[in-house]
C-alpha cells in the first residue's frame, strides 16, 4: 500500500509539479521495496564542489548514472536559491531536526543505539565515535545486515540474545567509504548523489579532501535524509504554483514567493505566546535603550536616586537571568551586562557627584576581580581535570563495579556512587556521567527519568560536604568562611542523611516488575593508560585541600598546579602518536562550558559591587530584624535556592555577614552551605544538576513538582534537623538547642507553603 502511493504520488507530481519532485518520490519508492547495498553514505561540507562522476560506483548503471546527470542539469520552477536549486545548507536549517543524528561510542550495545536511534523522531541514523575520532555509520540497513548475521550464526535464544550486546563498531559503514559534498551544493545535486550511491542520507561536515573524502580532522555537524531534502523542495515548488498566481496575479514568479513568505510570517506572529513574547523583547528594548540614555547624558536623577538605579538593575538582571528562555538570551551575557551597569552606577553616580569613578572605586574594583578570578580558575581547572579523565573513559573504573539485576538495589547503588562521587568531583558534570549510564542500565523511560532526579538529588547532596564538591561550598572555602577538616566532619552527617531520607521516600515509586528488562553492560577492561589517567585525576582533585593546609596557598593554584601536571602526563601519554585522538588538554578545554564559568564571574561581580556599596549589609540588618536567627535565615536561604540561583544567594550571604562577626566554620556558614546545596534539589530548576537532567532525559518542572519535590523536601529538612541536633550534642544543651530551632525551622515550612 505504501508502495503504491509513493508510486501514485510520483505520477502526481509529474504533471503538477516537476520531473525533479517526481524522479525524488520514485526514488523514495524504489528505496521502499528494498534495502539498496550501502556501499557509501555522502557527507556535505561547506566547502567543496560537486563532481558526479567522483561518487559513481561499480554497482550503478549507465543509464542511472545519465539519470542522476539529467535531474542536476535540469531547469528549475523555483526561484534561484529555493526548491532543487536549493543549498543543502539551506535545506538542514529547516528542517529542523536539530544535529540529525544519535551519538554512539564504539563500544556501545546494538541494542542500545538502536534504542537510542528510534527513541527520538529527530534522529533516524547513528554516528558511531571513538572518543573524537568517527569510526562510521550507523543506518537500518547496517541493522539489517547486522540481524542476518545473527540470524546465521546463532543456534539458539542464548546465543541470538548475545548479539544483541555486540559493539556497535563491528556493524558500521567505515567512515573511510563515505563521500562528501558541499553546503553550496544544491538539493538536485544531493538527489543525485544519493542515486548513485545507493544512500537516503546526507551527512554534515566541515572540511573535505578534493577527492570527496573525509580528513582526519573533520567535524560533523549534522545529517539530513531523503525526505528532508523532498519535503523543502515541495513546499519551496508550491509556492511557485497556480495558487500563487491567483493570490498575487500582478507579480512575477519571484514577487509571489516573496509576498508569500511575508503572508507565512505575519499569520505566524498572530499567535499569543510569539504577540507576548515580541511585546516582551519591544519593552526589554526600549528599557535598555532608556537605560544607556540616562547613562550617557549623566542624568541627576542617577545622582540622586542611584541606590534605586543600583537595586533595579540588579532584579531586572536577574529575572532576565531567571527568564533566558524567554528572552532568547544566554544568561552569561545577562549577568556581564549586570555586572558592568552596577559597577558604572556604583564608581559614577553613587555619593559621588563629580561622575567619574573615584581611586577608592578602582581599588575595590581590583579586590573583587581577585577575589572573582579565584573562583574562576579553580572551576575552568577543576572542569578539565575531570574532561580529560571522562576522555580517557577513566570513569569505568566505578561504573564496572554496578553488578546489581535488581532495581531497588539499583536505586541505592546509583544514589550512594553519586553522593560519594559529587563530593570529589563537579555535581554538574557527575550528573551528566551518571545520566550518561543509566541510559545503559535503565531502558523504561519513565524508570529512567525517577533514577536521574534520584541522582540531581544525591548529586546536590553529595557536594556539600566537601570544599570541592559544590560551587557554593566551595565559594565559601575559598573566602576562608569554611575550613577543610571541620566542612567534612560536621556537614557529612547531614548530607547523608538528608540523601537518606529523601531516596527513602523515592524508592517507593520505583516498581520492582520487569526487573528482566534491565541490561547491564558487561564491564570491560580499562585501558592502562585509562587507569593512570584516572587515578592522576582523582588524586589531583583530592590533593587540592591538603595543597592549601600545608601550603598556606590559595586552592585555585593547587588546582591549577594539578592541572599542570594532568598535561604533562597526557602529553608524555600520547607523544609520538600520528594521530590526533583529541585526548589531550587542549582538545578538553573546548569542550568547557565556558559560558557558565563567565556566568559566575558576572553574578560574583554583581553581588562584589553590592557588598561594597552597603546594600548587603542593610539586607542583613533587615533580615536580622526580621527573622528570629540566623538558623531561620539560612533555612530561608535554602528554600529560596529552589526557585533562585543559589550562587547568587550565597555570594549575596557572603557580603551580608562579615567573618569578624561570624568567624570560619560558624555553624551559620556551615549551615548556609548545607542549605543552599540541598535546598536546590526541591525544585528541578534549583540546581544546575536539575537544569541538566530537564535537557537530558526531557523531565518538565511539573513532573518532577509532582514525583520529586516532595520526597527532596523532606530530605532537606531531615539534613537540617540533623545539623542542628549534632550542633547541640557537640556544643552541650541538647533539648535547649534543638527544639526552639525544630519549632522555627516548622514554622518557616509552613509559612512557605511546604507544609500544609
């Protein structure tokens, strides 16, 4: 039935269309009824020019091959530019289907990329990698040919069932057998190329050989099939049809595809969410305008109300910040913008009427940039440190121990291996690691998405209890507000038991049926040079706070010095190799977020001008007025870090309370580092590991409001309880300590809706 539509729809388009359409839907019938041999699969680049003859293969007869030249060499019905004359780089922008392709490792199950191949409409084929190197492709007909071997040497359901764990790398189109074509090639050129070669994929380069190969250095940017190409060309052909002439009937062909996308484009703007969203970027336009008008005409009214000034761009920042999906705007620019409009009104318009910043502005500026660029460095030599060892595949060390088949146990395993990994490396990227293996050891989606918020959960918690497991923690240790030994012996306890109770009350959800659909990898043999690479790693990491004691330095130069000598190793690793395997330091340090470190320095540059201008302390006043004690504040602080960034709120802690009041490892440091590290996990937009997991397995704010936040609020306030019961049993007055703060900490639960 589909054969013949595909066949009937050609026929079609032969008379109402073009040849071109009609030659694309016969291809897409003749590819139908059979699988063709996939001898090659085509690559376009953006740059590189199209040579039929290049990809001819022995397979292809005469008569294909002038086919193919007829369908490039014809006239077209469409604008230059558009339908079969359009670039293929035109054609991969719309449509739309992101990079195009599923990423596999080599050593990855068949049956986990095929998985992963169907489980989005978006990609239809693999790209099969070792590390950064391309081994091949991936399509159905690869799977095919793969099945009928099984279906040859297996005897029985056993060994049938073993295929199925078979690397991927064994099955693929060798990337050494694929041709290329430009971006500037166009849609019949591509067409013609897929014909000849027996493909229905156009695969996505940046460079190629003359010859119409791949370099060794080729970057693949994205694919696009058969059907993307036929379905840009068909729309781009009936805007060139009757319906246009009768539409606009004083134009020509060209005037008519032009008023034509102008129609499309205004009855998409009629929509709400994009009316909204265009009156939203029209007032943020002419606020910034009005803005950098006052600025420049040094308007008295920034002299005279520049606390004000300085308050609002502060919240018009952050929501900006909070909202950057909305506005279309990374929040790193956000937060640098902030930055420069408080440190210009602060240095030209506060108590200072002479407009210009002051030496005492200047050498403000100069402590906060170095207290800034502490931060930075340590997290940009921390973050590549712990790339090269996830390069280096140094991870299987842990993940080869899981040898658990039941889920429950699974549960467990997963969140005790992330609580005790988080608190040596970044939560963020042990996040993305752990995300990255229960893909493997998890294949029910919905099973999968309880495991990740699991691991947000222990992630977050698993950070706090050392200098160098959470940003926030470690922002404190830095600023000298926690101290190594104390931050370990005294938040551990909480931590663990705040991840304790919280897993307790998930496990529940977790359905112990169909326990024989999990599949886990059968763990492999880490490289030796995996192994040392992973332990130079991890010692790196942990060196860090006995560098600091005995040193008396900064941590950032102990972490930088770590990062030296992660270098070197790797270098003396892989000298002499003739090959780039993209394993070394540099190849790790493109891979940084580099956004999100500039992010920190602009929020922490924020909050450095708020603090030396005296906003912050008359916030601390506030609060102290306010609020019964420092306890409720910094449960507060927690529970605010669910909705807000808690960098902001814990740099902006910082600047409220002074260490001549609150000395190092005051239980209001240790307890603000535990709350805003576990306060994080109650909502899924708290904590940069939530933010991850709602891009990694597609968790939305609802669900997890629903299945999560109530179990991560109950964890949160057991933490609490337990700091606070340990505080009082270590410093005497147990019953006098306790309860008056069980009593607050309800009160403030309730007040916040938490509790009903």
């Amino acid at each position: 039935g589909a054969l013949t539509t595909l066949n009937l729809m050609a026929t079609m388009a032969s008379s109402r269309y073009s040849v071109a359409t009609a030659f694309v839907l016969t291809f897409l019938a003749s590819q139908s009824s059979s699988f063709a041999p996939v001898a090659r699969h085509v690559f376009y680049t953006k740059s590189a020019s199209f040579k039929p003859s290049r990809i001819i293969r022995s397979h292809v007869s005469g008569a294909e091959e002038m086919e193919a030249e007829s369908i490039m060499n014809m006239e077209f019905l469409t604008p230059e530019g558009t339908g079969l004359s359009s670039p293929i780089g035109r054609i991969v922008k719309l449509s739309k289907r992101d990079n195009g392709y599923y990423r596999a490792n080599g050593s990855d199950p068949v049956v986990d990329v095929m998985d992963g191949i169907t489980r989005d409409v978006k990609h239809d084929v693999a790209l099969v990698y070792d590390g950064n190197e391309l081994l091949g492709i991936f399509t159905e007909s690869d799977y095919i040919k793969f099945s009928t071997q099984r279906a040859k040497e297996s005897s029985n359901e056993q060994e049938s069932a073993s295929f199925l764990v078979q690397p991927v790398k064994d099955y693929v189109t060798p990337a050494q057998d694929l041709v290329s074509l430009s971006a500037r090639d166009t849609a019949n050129q591509a067409i013609a190329a897929m014909k000849l070669s027996g493909v229905r994929h156009v695969v996505v380069a940046d460079k190629v050989t003359d010859d119409k190969h791949l370099f060794k250095d080729s970057k693949v940017i994205g694919v696009i099939n058969l059907q993307d190409v036929m379905s840009i060309v068909q729309k781009d052909e009936r805007l060139s049809l009757d319906s246009l002439v009768r539409k606009y009937p004083n134009m020509n062909p060209l005037q008519q595809m032009e008023a034509e996308l102008k129609s499309s484009a205004n009855e998409a703007a009629r929509d709400p969410a994009i009316a909204k969203r265009d009156v939203v970027r029209v007032l943020a336009s002419v606020l910034s305008a009005a803005t950098l008008v006052a600025f420049a005409s040094q308007s008295s009214w920034l002299h005279d109300n520049a606390t004000t000034a300085m308050i609002g761009i502060f919240v018009v920042g952050y929501m900006g910040i909070i909202f950057e999906e909305l506005f279309e705007l990374d929040k790193a620019s956000t937060a640098l913008l902030m930055s420069t409009g408080l440190w210009v009104t602060y240095a030209d318009f506060y108590n200072n009427p002479g407009g210009t910043a002051t030496p005492q502005v200047i050498e403000q500026l100069g402590e906060q940039l170095a207290e800034v660029s502490d931060i930075c460095f340590f997290l940009l030599a921390a973050s590549t440190i712990v790339e090269v060892v996830d390069m280096h595949q140094g991870f299987k060390v842990v993940t080869n121990q899981i040898k658990t088949t039941s889920k429950k146990q699974l549960f467990w395993t997963i969140g005790f291996l992330t609580f005790f990994l988080s608190s040596i490396l970044n939560n963020l990227t042990v996040t993305i690691v752990m995300c990255s293996l229960l893909r493997k050891l998890v294949p029910n989606n919905d099973d999968r998405r309880l495991f990740g918020a699991m691991v947000v959960v222990a992630a977050n918690a698993g950070g706090v209890w050392t200098p160098i497991g959470d940003v926030t923690t470690t922002m404190l240790w830095i600023n000298e507000n926690l101290s190594t030994l104390p931050t370990i012996s005294e938040l551990f306890l909480p931590s663990f038991v705040c991840l304790v109770a919280s897993l307790a009350f998930l496990v529940n959800q977790v359905d112990e049926d169909a326990v024989e659909e999990m599949t886990l990898p059968a763990p492999s043999d880490l490289a030796p040079r995996g192994q040392l690479v992973f332990a130079a790693g991890i010692t790196s990491l942990l060196a860090v706070p006995a560098f600091t004691e005995f040193t008396g330095l900064p941590p950032y130069l102990a972490m930088l010095t770590g990062l030296g000598a992660m270098w070197t190793l790797t270098d003396i690793i892989h000298m002499g190799e003739d090959e780039d395997e993209g394993l070394n330091v540099p190849d790790a340090l493109e891979k940084l977020d580099t956004a999100g470190i500039l992010f920190f320095f602009g929020i922490l540059m924020s909050i450095g001008v708020l603090d030396k201008s005296g906003l912050l302390k008359q916030l601390a006043e506030y609060l102290d007025n306010t609020l019964p004690n420092q306890d409720i504040i910094a449960t507060v602080i927690g529970l605010a870090s669910a909705l807000i960034d808690n960098v902001p709120l814990v740099a902006a802690t910082m600047g409220m309370y002074d260490l001549a009041d609150f000395g190092t490892d005051d239980k209001l440091w240790q307890l603000i580092a535990l709350c805003a590290g576990t306060g994080g996990s109650i909502l899924v937009i708290g904590s940069a590991s939530g933010v991850a997991l709602m891009g990694l397995e597609k968790v939305d704010f609802l669900w997890y409001a629903k299945k999560v936040s109530l179990g991560a609020t109950i964890g949160y306030f057991a933490g609490i309880a337990t700091y606070l019961g340990q505080y009082a049993v270590l410093n005497g007055g147990l019953l006098n300590g306790i309860v008056p703060q069980a009593v607050a900490a309800v009160d403030v639960a309730q007040s916040s809706g938490m509790i009903m």
